[in-house]
C-alpha cells in the first residue's frame, strides 16, 4: 500500500468515529470527591475532551486520561464504566500507576460489553508481577502510588460502535486512619420502600446471586419511585447480564455496576465510604445503598474464608441500628442489625459500596 493510501485510510477510520455514532461528548470533564486524611479517593469522568485519542490495529478507539495526580497514596483501585455497547461492541478498560521513575505496566479491570457473546464479558487472570495484581475487579500495588492513568478501548463490529457515557475509580489507601465521624441523624427513624427479592428464588441463585440481587432491588425501587417500567430487570436477567466466567459468577463489582449503568437515564458505580454517616447521607435523601459484607461477621460468627455478601440498607432504626433488604434469607428479608456489627463486617470489603441512582 502507498504512502498516499494508508493516509487515506487513517483519515476514513478517524472519519468513522468522528460521524457522532461513537456518543461520546468530546468536553473535557474531571470531577470528584476525595477524604484525603481518610485513605479514599474518587474520580469521575462524563466527557472526555482531555483524554488522548489513538486507534488500535483493529480500528478500536483508544482512549487515555491524563495523568491524575492523587491526594492520597493508595494502594487499590477498583474501576467503573457506563457505557452502550451494541451489536457486538465492547470496552477494555485498563489502568496503570505511575511512580517518580517509572510506569507500571496497564493492568486490566475487564472486558465489557451487555450481551457477551460476540465480544467477551470477562475479567482477566494471572497478571501479577512485582508492581502488583488484579483480584477480579481490585487492581492492588505492592507499592503505594500517588499518580494513575486510565485507559479505555472501544472496540467496534462493522458500523456498530459503543458509546461511553461515564468512568470512574475508586481509590484506598491502607496507610491513611479513619476516625469516626458524627452520625448523620436525619436517616434515623427512615425506611425506603426498597422490594425485597430473595436469589433463593431463582434456579441456580442460591448460593451466588447475592450481587445482581441486590442491583435488582435497587432497580425497582428506582423504576417505581420515577415511574420508569423499562428501568426495571429481573434477578435472572440482571444475573445473566453481568456472569463473569473467569470469577466464574455474578459477585464482579464492576460489572453489576456497569450492567446498571448501561440503561439509559441510570448512573452507577463502586466505590468506598470512609463512615457510615455517608451512607445515612443517602438514605437521607433518598437512595438505597448496596454494601458488601462479611455475613458471617454481620451474624456475630466467626469469619469464614469466602462469607462475602451482598445487601442493601434501606433505612436506619431510629437509634441508628442500618436496616437492609437480605437476598439471601427468607427468614430476615429485611431486619435491623446492630451498627457496630455492621461496620465490622462491613469494613472487611473496605466499606465497599454500589450507588446505582438516576442520573
């Protein structure tokens, strides 16, 4: 091929994603909540004007933040995305530390897209190496770093392209200390009227459908307070949307979030509170948040090796005792716990959380 030929190529494919079928709105936008002193930090991205823009061998839009320079020295990341991916279409989503001498390598958080089928939904095994690891949607350094960069690729099929509408990462850093704080009192005495499903219910939900249980609830509750059926999904349709087969199952963070935030007029994502006053913020205002607990723990037990659980506070006592909607017992659908057992069990997930809320 000529010189003059393989210009014209890199012009057409440009072409391709600047006809307006991509979605993205190209308006730089970086914002964020950060408690530095507390060991968390947030970003978030709804446009991406200030990202860089490059094309894969496969005529994928590749898409690289700047670099972020971050209050805190943190030492895992979990990620976030809310993104339409039709026909086919598909996101890699990646990020990297950057030290005073040297990058890591870019880590994979996952590979996205709704249906599954033609491009994979997945996490990514056995990246471990000095710098660090990712533990299905946890990206953990062995070193704490205070810069990262983010990288997203979109990948097409033919003329179909994916539109991202929102990025995000979560931030932790194990050095930090988080005091109490004081309780937010205008939740106590509150309780959302969130349905209460149960993953028992479902042919195979028994034992592992606690996440997109819980994404599901938070669903409903949203469909009927704004009076939007089409927001509404089904324990097996949220399930089988957000399957992870190298977990294997529905408990990746990442994917409920980003299996909510593809329908339209929803946000969603993970990240981590520092106290559980951010949580009665919320309820304070309205919205259901999903937790993850270790249940064990939640239940005065001995901690097991894999007790994690998804639920979700819908209210608080009016001593300040969190209520939550249980999708795994039938017995304690929905039941007060006491708030010291709570924040125990809760802190084994690193006070881990999903805000799914209209946008």
């Amino acid at each position: 091929m000529g010189t003059g030929a393989i210009r014209l190529v890199v012009k057409a494919t440009f072409a391709f994603w600047r006809l307006g079928i991509l979605g993205i709105v190209l308006a730089g936008c970086l914002s964020g909540q950060a408690a530095a002193p507390r060991g968390i930090e947030f970003k978030s991205w709804s446009s991406f004007h200030s990202w860089k823009r490059s094309f894969g061998p496969n005529g994928e839009l590749i898409l690289t933040s700047p670099v972020v320079r971050t209050t805190i020295a943190w030492d895992e990341l979990i990620a976030s995305w809310n993104a339409s991916t039709p026909g086919g279409t598909g996101l890699r989503v990646e990020a990297r530390a950057l030290y005073p001498d040297r990058e890591t390598k870019w880590y994979s958080l996952g590979l996205w897209s709704e249906e599954g089928r033609r491009f994979p939904r997945t996490s990514v095994r056995n990246q471990k190496d000095a710098d660090g690891d990712v533990a299905t949607d946890i990206l953990r350094l062995t070193k704490p770093a205070r810069r990262v960069q983010v990288r997203v690729a979109l990948v097409p099929n033919g003329w179909e392209k994916p539109s991202l509408r929102f990025v995000a990462i979560s931030l932790w850093g194990r050095e930090a200390t988080q005091p109490q704080l004081p309780p937010d009192r205008r939740a106590w005495g509150v309780t959302l009227d969130v349905p209460n499903f149960l993953q028992g219910d479902y042919p195979g939900g028994q034992d592992s459908w606690c996440s997109p249980t819980s994404t599901a609830m938070v669903l409903a509750y949203w469909s009927r307070e704004r009076k939007r059926p089409d927001w509404a999904r089904s324990v097996p349709e949220v399930a089988a949307g957000v399957m992870d087969p190298a977990w294997p199952g529905t408990g990746n963070w990442s994917f409920n979030v980003a299996y909510a935030g593809a329908i339209p007029g929803i946000r969603a994502y993970v990240t981590r509170f520092s106290d559980l006053s951010e949580v009665e913020a919320h309820i304070a205002r309205g919205v259901p948040v999903i937790v993850s607990l270790n249940y064990d723990v939640l239940r005065q037990k001995a901690p097991g090796r894999d007790a994690g659980h998804l639920m979700v506070v819908v209210g608080f006592t009016g001593a300040g005792d969190p209520i939550l909607n249980d999708p795994g017992s039938r017995e304690n659908q929905r039941r007060a716990y006491a708030r010291l057992d709570f924040i125990k069990a809760w802190d084994h997930s690193r006070r881990t959380v999903y805000l799914i809320r209209p946008h």
